[in-house]
C-alpha cells in the first residue's frame, strides 16, 4: 500500500499537468473501483480547472472550480501516469489505452492524466470543498507529520497510557495521518525503540524523539522518489529507490547498519503485518 512520500511523490509530478489547468473530458470506463463512483463522475469534472492539488494523509485531493474536491486514493495497485505533458517533463506521446485504465482526465494542456488500476483497491469520489475534511475517508484522521500540530508535546500526550506495542499506535492513522508499516519501522530502527514496547511505557524525551525522526525518515523518502514495491510508480513511470536505502524493512537476517551494532535484522508479525528490528539495538 503506498504510504505518505509515495503520494506525495505522485502529487508532486502531477502539480505541472494539472494544478491550473481546465479539464476539457473525463472518460470513466466502469462504474465502480472498491466503491462506486460518484454519479455522473465525467460531466462533473469536464470543464472545471483544477484550482488546488494538495495530499492529506494517503489522499491525493484535487480542489476543482466547480466548488467540489475530488478525492483520490491510489489503493493497493493503482497507478497515476502522466503522458503528453507540454512541459515535456513527461512521455511525449500518449501510450495505447489498457485494459485497466479506469478513469482518464484530458487536460487543456494536452496532459493525459491516466488512473490504471488492476487490482481496483483504489477510490474516487467527490465532495464539496468547504466541508471534505468531514468526508468520511477523512474525518478521522490525525495531525500530518509535516504539521505544527503534529510536535513533541501532542506525541507524548496521544501516547500517554497506551498499552498496545508503539508499532501499532504509530500505524494508528488517529494520531498520525499517512505512516504506514516501511516507515514506521524505519523510524523506530533510527530511534532504537523496539516495535514490541508498549506505547505508555516509552519515556516522554523518548517519544519526543520520534517526531523529528518521523519527518527525516519521510523527507528522504520523498527526495527518494518513494519506495518501489510491486506495483507503485511515480507520475512519469519512474520507480522510486527509498528502498536501496532501508535500514531494517525487508532484511531479515541481514547485517544492522547502526554503527557499531553487529546485531542482525529480525521479523516479527504484529497485527498480521511483518515489523523488521534489531533486537541488539532497539529496545
């Protein structure tokens, strides 16, 4: 599941090809990806300009002049790519049509902005500008990392008294919108806590670290390109290479890269998701 640098990266390289820029035609090839599209999807956005594109959480939201933002989550195989962009930063020709290309935006640019989906885990729906942080998809979520709400104070006080292990509570898109289980665990591996403590037992400046961390670990990713596993691309096609760079995810059994540490990189399954640690120096 791409995780916050991943859409961040996808919202990045869709910024020239379509904040500003009118929609003239929207194909929708199927009523439906995990949910039902929203009713009359194509004439909705045909003809209003994309007046902001902004990412909450794993959400990428597209402000339309219309009065309505159109909400896009990527899922667990869906793919935004770019083609025609006259920036040239972007394929110069628009590739052949695929099976799984659900939902097409043409822009005035002459963008295509393309939403291929093969698994159809991914969602769209639209909803008024002023009142989307009410949509269900969203009203539940947490600071975002890169916020002033999101500090040492407001960690310490969510984790306070929390029994479940701090992997878990970080996961928790409650208390922080967009981590997911690569980050969590790259950020837990440069603070030297282990994923199995539980949350309230974690020392205040111990917690108050990890704010810091959480935005380094997802500073380098997006400068990365994202992580590429499977499935996920950037905008232009490019694969991202965070993953070159992973201190603990997916190394089980190899060397730590703490200096000084030779400890040896463990899994464990929490929640039915795999945590990668050094039991040497996380604790």
């Amino acid at each position: 599941m791409p995780e916050l640098p991943e859409v961040e990266t996808v919202r990045r390289g869709l910024l020239p090809a379509m904040e500003g820029v009118r929609i003239v035609g929207a194909d929708v090839n199927r009523p439906d990806l995990r949910w039902p599209l929203p009713a009359n999807l194509a004439e909705r956005l045909t003809g209003t300009t994309v007046d902001r594109l902004r990412r909450r959480s794993k959400y990428i939201l597209a402000d339309l002049s219309s009065g309505e933002t159109l909400i896009l989550h990527l899922g667990m195989s869906g793919r935004i790519l770019v083609s025609g962009d006259p920036l040239g930063q972007f394929h110069h020709h628009h590739p052949a049509p695929e099976k799984h290309d659900h939902v097409v935006f043409h822009m005035a640019n002459g963008a295509r902005i393309t939403f291929n989906d093969a698994r159809r885990f991914g969602a769209m729906d639209l909803a008024g500008t002023e009142s989307v942080e009410d949509h269900v998809l969203l009203r539940g979520l947490g600071p975002e990392p890169f916020g002033n709400a999101f500090n040492e104070n407001y960690l310490v006080n969510a984790l306070k008294g929390k029994r479940a292990p701090v992997k878990s509570a970080l996961l928790d898109q409650r208390i922080v919108a967009g981590l997911g289980n690569i980050y969590v665990c790259e950020v837990l591996h440069r603070a030297g806590i282990s994923p199995a403590r539980h949350a309230g037992r974690i020392s205040a400046t111990r917690v108050a670290s990890l704010v810091p961390l959480v935005r380094e670990v997802l500073a380098d990713a997006i400068d990365a390109g994202g992580s590429s596993l499977r499935d996920y691309r950037q905008a232009d096609g490019e694969l991202g290479y965070f993953q070159h760079t992973f201190r603990v995810y997916d190394r089980e059994g190899e060397a730590c890269r703490t200096d000084g540490c030779d400890g040896r990189i463990a899994r464990i399954v929490q929640s039915g998701r795999s945590s990668f640690y050094c039991p040497k120096c996380q604790r």
